[in-house]
C-alpha cells in the first residue's frame, strides 16, 4: 500500500499542535519537526521518490540540499536518481552557504536542489546562490512541504510533496497569545538567523 504524504506526515506525528515560536520570529498553532518524519527511511523514501519521479526526465546529474534536513534529501533522492547528492552549509561566520568537504559542481552541471519545508525560501536561495557561484544549472527545485504563505519564484520548476496552508501571526496579532495559551520555542535557530 502506497501511502499519500499526507499520510505519511501524519503516521510520523511530523504536525505539533500547540502555540509556536517559529523560526521567522512569527507565532503558529502549527510545527512541522521535519526529523519525526526524516528519522524513517521508508518514508523518506517515499517522498524523494515523488521528487525524483517528478524530474527524472531532467537528467539531473547532482542533487543538493541545505544543511540539516537537505543533506538527508539530497541524498536519498540522488539515490534513486543515480547520481551525486551533495549538501551546501554554512560558512563559519557568515550567512552564505558553499559546497564545502571536496563537493563540486561542473559547469553546466544539471542540478535539482532539494529541501524539507519550504516557508521562507532563505535555505533554497542560498543554495540557488551556492550553486550560481559554481557554474551548476539548476533545472529544478523539489520540497517536502511547501507552508510558504505567498508562492515564491526562484525562477526555476517548483515541486513539493505537499502544499500546507501556512498560519502564522506576528506576536502582537497571535490569538493565542491573546488566549494566554503558553508559548513553545521550537527548532534549533533563533529568530535572527533562521535555520
Ligand atoms: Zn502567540
């Protein structure tokens, strides 16, 4: 039985419910902790597959992600597509990202850049931006779960397993907040510094 991704984030308990401090500094009844899902093979499985499906006629020669959730991604979907998966993080100091560890892109290279949600768009730029210095073309991008509020353009195909509604609010316009429901710091960047 092949599960939809729906039911795969679901079976994983990858949706907290609750009052949310999210990494964007805005509120959320909602978190996505993408490592409940990421922890399971199979279903990480599953949802690159939908990803690699989805551009396996591309003939993407190199798959890259953003570090943390990316490098899993990026690896299993490079896995089924039967090439190099790679990881961009970031530089000691500074908010760019490079491919550092001997990884290369060729010039010309076909690459299919991945990522687990997409809310801002911050990590793919950076990516984009990595891959851009590299000579790399990036043919395409595919996520796990795009919760961005508004469609962003990275001026390349867009995949992404799921499209969530996003709820956020800005602090002084979160309604749990006026509840007076506690709030959860979750993820593991501070507001300043997403991922
Ligand atoms: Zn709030």
């Amino acid at each position: 039985m092949t599960l939809t991704p729906e039911e795969i984030f679901e079976k994983s308990g990858t949706v907290l419910k609750g009052h949310f401090n999210l990494a964007s500094g805005l509120h959320s009844s909602v978190y996505w902790e993408k490592f409940r899902v990421l922890q399971y093979p199979e279903y990480t499985r599953a949802l690159c597959r939908l990803i690699a499906d989805h551009y396996r006629i591309e003939k993407i020669e190199v798959v890259a992600g953003p570090t943390t959730g990316g490098v899993i991604l990026a690896y299993e979907t490079a896995r089924q597509l039967g090439v190099r998966g790679i990881f961009a993080e970031k530089e000691p100091g500074s908010e760019l990202r490079s491919f550092r560890r001997d990884f290369e892109i060729g010039s010309g290279e076909r690459v299919l850049i991945v990522d687990d949600i997409l809310t801002t768009g911050k990590s793919i730029s950076e990516v984009l931006a990595a891959v851009a210095s590299t000579g790399g073309k990036v043919v395409g991008i595919g996520v796990m779960v795009d919760r961005s509020e508004t469609p962003i353009d990275f001026g390349v195909p867009f995949f992404s397993c799921l499209k969530v509604q996003a709820e956020a609010y800005r602090p002084d316009a979160c309604p749990l907040c006026a509840q007076g429901v506690p709030l959860v710091h979750r993820g593991t960047s501070t507001p300043q510094s997403p991922k």
